[in-house]
C-alpha cells in the first residue's frame, strides 16, 4: 500500500486549520501537525519530518510565515506551499527569494490544493533525483585520474577536481580566481584565439598546450574540450598530464638520431678509410724510397701526416657516434683531450679562441676513453654556444690535485684526483638555472641547437666512474666546469718502441683479397718490399677458384671483408672448408658485422683495420706465420 504523504500546516486561523486537515484527510493525505506560530513551527518540524509544509504568509508571531520559511528552507530540504488571502508586491518578492514550490490564494478548491501539493512533491522530488545525480557525476570527475576544469567562453575557471589542483599545485580557490589564460605557457593571444575558435566551432576538439604550474614547472598536457551551449556558454575540459610520454618519445627520437648518426659514421669510415688506406700506404713505401734529406721526402712525409690525421679523425668520429656497452679501464686523459681539441677546432669559428694546459705527469684514471671523448666535447660545445664568436675563449686545464676533507666545491674523500676543467668568457648561466643544468631535457638554448642531454649524461658519466662535476658561474663573465675523478696509482713508464727499428721479413707465399685494385697493390707491395711472394686478386670468387686448384701453394690469406659478391666473413669460412690450415687476416675500414671476437669464431686469426701501417701488417703476418709453423712442429712432434 502506497504510503501517504504527510503535511505540516502553519497557520494563525485555527477553524481555517481544521477545515484544510479534513480537505488533505479526504484526498488521502495526513497531517503530522499544526501551529499558529512560526517559531513553534522551526521547532516542531525537527520531530515530526513532514513531506511537505503549508505555510501562511501573515502569522500572528514575532515571525511572519515568508521569514519562518526562508529558516525551515535553510536548515531542512522541505517544500513549502504559501497560502494567502491577500499578498503585495512587497510580500511577492520576499516569497521569491526563499525559493517557494507554490502558491494559493485563499479560498482555493480542493483540486486546486491537490494540484499545488502534488506539484510541489513532484518538483522537490526531481530536484532531489538532479541533486544526487550531479553530486554523483561530481563525484566520478573528483576522483578521476585526468584533471578537470569547467570555464566561461571568456576562460575564467567555474570548477576544477582535485586531480588538476594536484597537477598543477594551485588549491581550488587559488584556481577559481583564475583564467585559462594564467595558466597557458608562452601561449600567443592569436593562437588562443585559434584554439577557441576551433572549440567553438566543433562543440569538441582535442590538442596540446602547455601549462604552467604554480613552482613556474612547465608540464606538457592533452586537453579534451567539449562546448556546452549552457549559461551563455561553457566549456568542458578533462586535461591529462603527457610530460613523461613526450619525454619518453624524445629520449627514443634522440636515440634513433643518434643510431642514424653511428650508421652514418660507419659508412663514412669505411669508404673515407678505404681512400686512406693507398694514400698512407703508398706515401709509406716512399718515404722508404727516398732519401731523408730529399725535397721529396718533406713533401711525400707531409701526404703521409695528412692521411694520418685523416684516419684519426675517423676514428674520433666513430669514438663520438658508436653506442656500444661501456667499459672502465686505466686510460691516460692526455691524448683524449687532444683528440677532441683537434676535433673541435674544425667545427668552431677560428675567431674562437681555444688554449689549453696539459699536465703530462697526470695518473691514469678508471673510465670509459669513448664516453669521456663524449664528456668532453659536451662540455666543449656547450662553451662554444656560451661564448661570442668575435672575443671568444674556451680553456681546458688538465691538472693532477689533491683533495682534502674541507674542499668546497666537491665532496670527495680526500686523496690524489686528476681535474679536467673546461672554462669560457661567455654570458654565464643564471642563479636559477643553475639548480636545473643537470635535469634531463633542461636547456637554455634556442630551439634546433641542443636536446638538453648534454650536461646530465656528462653529470651520470663522471659519477660512474666516481667522480664529481662542478659548476661556477657568474653573469657575463663565464662559466667553469670541473671534472674531479680518482687518480690511480702511477703505472712505470714502458719503452715506446723505436720507429726505425728493423721489421721482420720472410719469403712466405701470401694471397692478398680486396676489391679496390689500389688497396690490394699497396699491400702486395708492401709485402713483396718484406722479403714475400705476392699474388692479389680483386675478385672473390676468382680468388676462390685459384685457391681450390692449388689449396697448398700459399701460406697466408689477406682478405678485405666488405666486398660485392662474396664478403670476407664468406670467403673466411670457404677457403677454411677447402684446406681447414689455411691462416686468414680479415682487413676493414669498418664494418658492423665485423670484431675481433667475430673474427677468431669464424677462424680467422686476425683482424686488422685500415689503413693499415706498415709495422702493423709486417708484425702481424710474421706473428701468425712463425705461430703456424710452431703448431705445425708440435703436431708432428
């Protein structure tokens, strides 16, 4: 059985209240009591809980019934209906502000107080339903994981959860005093404008932007904004924070740049190393050829200097470019800094001045030598950028010192360090910029000329190796980095070996593989110069048939590993499946596929890169020579 509605009535004619409880009692209502006073009434209701209270306008009280209503309205969710026998302009717009759910002039019909009681239930109850269903929806935005705000067509934020409170670090006041535009970063009026335009013309869009947090951290945020066409207009925004995702795709992006560099780099080395490979190499048998004190010989011995730092150069590119698994071993700083110097200097103005001071008793270290090329000429470059091109100046200062306990610009146990300064003239960094050189992606550079990678890979670099970084900066006088790592003990000084030291010869026959005819001469003569007898071919699979008709008439195989046709991994493993013996010394200007472990699995003995010196291959063929006929011996034996 549906249970009936119960009402309270407030009412200063008491025949008026008897007569109305058995108007209600007919259409199947109950009353749950009756005053005349309005301040009974704030009482009576607490205990009694009516569905709905009808109120007299004009009581005989301290408090008329407008007043006594505007209380109940304010403490208990109760519709009231007034009743009235007369009402003023006065009095009607007194009724309206406490938010009445009806109406009724007295006398009134019972219809038409079943029709204003039934009308305000219905309106309250609907009220109630939009009320639980917007604290519900405000509940499910509160706790999503993306922020969210509402604004005005104009941008001024109405609502926001607390996910983007928590975001960007403005409490809810904070943010409802705020615009859209507060929180945009180096966002232009014109492109916001655009922006709206665009939401305004959709009714829903999606973009990026960039929002400034209350600690000035910029972070990278998807906003997905609908338009509501509601109290002139509204804008509903769901925000989701994308800082790590982009950062993540730019971490990916620089490591496929920096794989195509390496790829790149490798290219250029084996070509750039096969063009050196004859220079060097013909340039070295004449400078044997030739008089010392020949004019010929200072010009032939400056092409053999030049090819030699052309194969340096090679070198420090593929030092920079190849990302391979690090390794920390004793390494001397000396010769990395002058490598990169002389790197450097061809890629710098000439206006830029570059000194260095190189202390040559420095101790060896425990560090990678291709990250700390990297260390360097990150710390290089970046002195580089800082400085002017008209009045610049980089210095780099190599020094062995000593460390005690209340040094203030490293917090290292104290003992003997080697100090790798890198200083320049240049505009200085800021207080505040100091604090974030070392974040990832952090850069004050203008956009194209730098990832923000440099100083906290340098930063992680140097602590692996147990080392420290410093920075000093002052504004428009230059900047100081310092790299402090551990010294190792001094290592005794070995014997260099004497370049006019005579090389072994033999009379040993050799077979000499390579596709560039003046790389197979080059190293045919030199061999034939060495006592040798010589035979080269620039043709694999030539090479091949030659060795398979008369497998023992060479001692010794020279072959170059990239070549069209068959490769010399290839040609290794099929001059081994026809005579198993047979001693093998791969040459390459550099190949991926190709390392002195690869090498010695396939069966080679070993593998010699280019170009290739002539102490170097005359050593090495007498080496595995004098090696096979000591295997041979003892198999006999």
């Amino acid at each position: 059985m549906k249970k009936k509605k119960r009402i309270f009535i407030v009412e200063d004619d008491l025949l008026f209240i008897r007569t109305t409880e058995k108007i209600l009692k007919k259409l199947n209502y109950e009353t749950c009591g009756s005053t005349s006073s309005g301040e009974e009434a704030l009482e009576m209701i607490k205990g009694v809980s009516p569905d709905i209270i009808l109120m007299d306008i004009q009581l005989k009280d301290k408090i008329d019934g407008i007043e006594t209503a505007a209380r109940i309205s304010k403490a208990h969710k109760i519709p009231i209906v007034y009743l009235t026998a007369y009402a003023s302009k006065d009095f009607v717009e007194r009724i309206k502000r406490t938010g009445p759910y009806g109406y009724i002039l007295k006398p009134f019909k019972d219809a038409e107080l079943q029709t204003a009681i039934e009308i305000a239930l219905y309106r309250h109850n609907m009220e109630k339903k939009l009320l639980e269903s917007e604290e519900k929806h405000k509940s499910i935005i509160q706790t999503a994981m993306d922020g969210f705000f509402l604004a005005d067509v104009t941008g001024k934020l109405l609502e926001v959860n607390d996910t983007y409170c928590n975001m960007t670090g403005y409490s809810r006041d904070e943010l409802l005093s705020m615009g859209i535009q507060d929180l945009e970063s180096v966002q232009k009026d014109s492109k916001r404008f655009v922006n709206l335009n665009a939401i305004l013309e959709k009714a829903e869009t999606r973009f990026e932007f960039r929002n400034r947090c209350k600690d000035e951290k910029i972070i990278d945020v998807e906003a997905s904004i609908q338009y509501k066409p509601l109290d002139g207009g509204r804008l509903v925004v769901f925000v989701k924070d994308i800082t790590d995702q982009k950062t993540v795709k730019k971490r990916l992006q620089q490591a496929q740049k920096m794989e195509s560099i390496g790829n790149l780099a490798g290219g250029i080395a084996h070509d750039f190393n096969n063009i050196l490979a004859p220079i060097i190499g013909y340039s070295e048998l004449l400078l044997y050829d030739l008089p010392e004190e020949s004019p010929q010989n200072t010009k032939v011995r400056n092409i053999y200097n030049a090819g030699i730092r052309g194969a340096e150069l090679v070198n420090q590119i593929l030092a920079f470019s190849r990302q391979e698994e690090h390794r920390l071993i004793p390494i001397r700083l000396q010769p990395i800094v002058k490598e990169v110097v002389q790197l450097i200097k061809s890629t710098i103005p000439t206006t830029i001045e570059i000194h260095t001071e190189i202390e040559r008793t420095c101790n060896r270290v425990m560090a990678d030598p291709n990250q700390m090329h990297q260390v360097l000429m990150n710390l290089i470059t970046n002195a580089k950028h800082a400085v002017s091109e008209f009045n610049g100046r980089i210095d780099i200062t190599l020094s062995a010192i000593d460390l005690d306990a209340d040094n203030p610009d490293f917090h290292l146990a104290p003992g003997k360090y080697v100090s790798l300064s890198v200083s320049d003239n240049g505009h200085g960094i800021s207080k505040e910029d100091l604090n974030k050189i070392f974040e990832p992606y952090f850069t004050t550079k203008e956009k194209g000329q730098g990832t923000g990678l440099g100083l906290s890979v340098v930063f992680g670099i140097v602590a692996e190796c147990g080392g420290e970084l410093s920075v000093q900066s002052e504004a428009d006088k230059g900047t100081t980095f310092t790299i402090c790592l551990p010294a190792l003990e001094q290592l005794e000084h070995r014997n260099v070996s004497n370049e006019n030291e005579r090389l072994p010869e033999g009379d040993e026959r050799v077979m000499v593989i390579d596709d560039e005819a003046p790389i197979a001469g080059q190293i045919s003569e030199t061999l034939v110069r060495l006592g040798y007898s010589v035979e080269s071919f620039t043709n694999g699979i030539e090479a091949l048939e030659k060795f398979e008709g008369s497998p023992h008439a060479y001692d010794l195989v020279i072959t170059d590993m990239t070549m069209p046709q068959l490769t010399g991994d290839q040609v290794t493993s099929m001059l081994l499946a026809i005579r198993d013996d047979i001693p093998i010394i791969i040459c390459t200007g550099f190949s991926e596929i190709i390392n002195e472990a690869r090498a010695k699995i396939i069966g080679a003995k070993a593998l010699l890169m280019k170009p290739i010196l002539r102490p170097v291959i005359a050593k090495t063929v007498r080496n595995i020579l004098d090696a096979q006929k000591k295997e041979t011996r003892s198999g006999k034996d």
